[in-house]
C-alpha cells in the first residue's frame, strides 16, 4: 500500500509541473537583465498584439532600448500610453526608453510595451514568439515571449481560462493612435 500511495504522489506531482507553464528564462545583456517576457493570444484575423517584459540595469551607466524587430511582425515598435485630456492615446517611442543604472524598467499593458503590427501570423497561448531588442550599449538581445491567454494581465495568467472579461477591462473606446 505504501508504494502504490508513493507511485500516485509521484505520478501527480510530475503531472503538475507538466502542466505548469514554462516560463522565459531571465536573458543577460551586458549590465541588463531581461526578465518576465511575455504576450497575449490573439483573437483570429488580429493583426497586431503586445509584448511585455522586465528591463533591469545592474550596471552604473545607463542604457536604452531603441527599437525591437520580429520576423513575425511586418512593424515593430517600442510604444506609449498615456492620458492626453481624458483619453488615452498611444503613440511610438521614436528616442526609446532609457534603463537608469540601479533602475528596473516595465514595459506592461496600459503603459509602455511593444507593439508588433501586421501580425503574419496568430499568437496562441503556449507559443514562444521570438523578438530582437536593440539596445544602445548591450547591442541585439534575442528574448522569447511567452503567449498567455487572450485576457492575461501578467506573465503566467491564463487569462481567465482564455476568455476575457470585458468588466475588468479599461475602457479603450476613445483612444487614438498618433
């Protein structure tokens, strides 16, 4: 009895973390650490979608993020949003984002992210999407962003087992692009 009782702990605990979703490893480039790199899934026939991730400056200079390209995007930007007189409106980040030595920079929904446009392609949760930063002094730093459900709000949510809930969605009915 206590090896069958040992075998079903064993046999679930295995099933658990293959279950678990895997997670992008943390990526080193020079001073910085790139961590928490993830997206959403896309509904069909979506043609852009957003990437996220955790820009941490170890070093005592600062860097900057000047652009991001991916092969499975026509167009790749580094993106703002921010109210203007009530709405919310997004619009390239042409000069880049600046890491501060000692500083950790976000890139998260509803504030600066990635914007990859003309999608070639879904993005389903599980996937593994492949993006090239550029940054001034760490130069091209490979990551992989990890799709999470289509409601996802952070790294490792299912996004409400892949159905968004419209209440807990920000309203984005008057936003302009630039």
């Amino acid at each position: 009895m206590k090896t069958i009782s040992g075998n079903v702990l064993l046999a679930a605990f295995a099933l658990a973390i293959s279950a678990a979703p895997a997670f992008a490893e943390d990526v080193k480039a020079g001073d910085l650490v790139i961590s928490q790199a993830w997206s959403r899934a896309t509904p069909g026939g979506a043609k852009v979608a957003g990437g996220y991730l955790v820009i941490e400056n170890k070093g005592t200079g600062a860097d900057k993020l000047v652009s991001v390209s991916a092969d499975i995007a026509g167009k790749a930007e580094i993106h703002e949003m921010a109210m203007d007189n009530g709405v919310m409106k997004m619009r390239p980040l042409d000069k880049g984002v600046v890491i501060d030595p000692g500083k950790t920079v976000k890139l998260a929904p509803g504030s600066n992210h990635l914007m990859l446009q003309d999608l070639k392609g879904p993005f389903k949760q599980g996937d593994k999407v492949p993006v090239t930063l550029q940054f001034e002094k760490a130069g091209k730093v490979s990551v992989s962003l990890d799709v999470q459900g289509v409601g996802a709000q952070a790294p490792g949510d299912a996004g409400h087992s892949g159905h968004m809930d419209m209440k807990k969605m920000p309203d984005h009915s008057g936003m302009k692009m630039k």
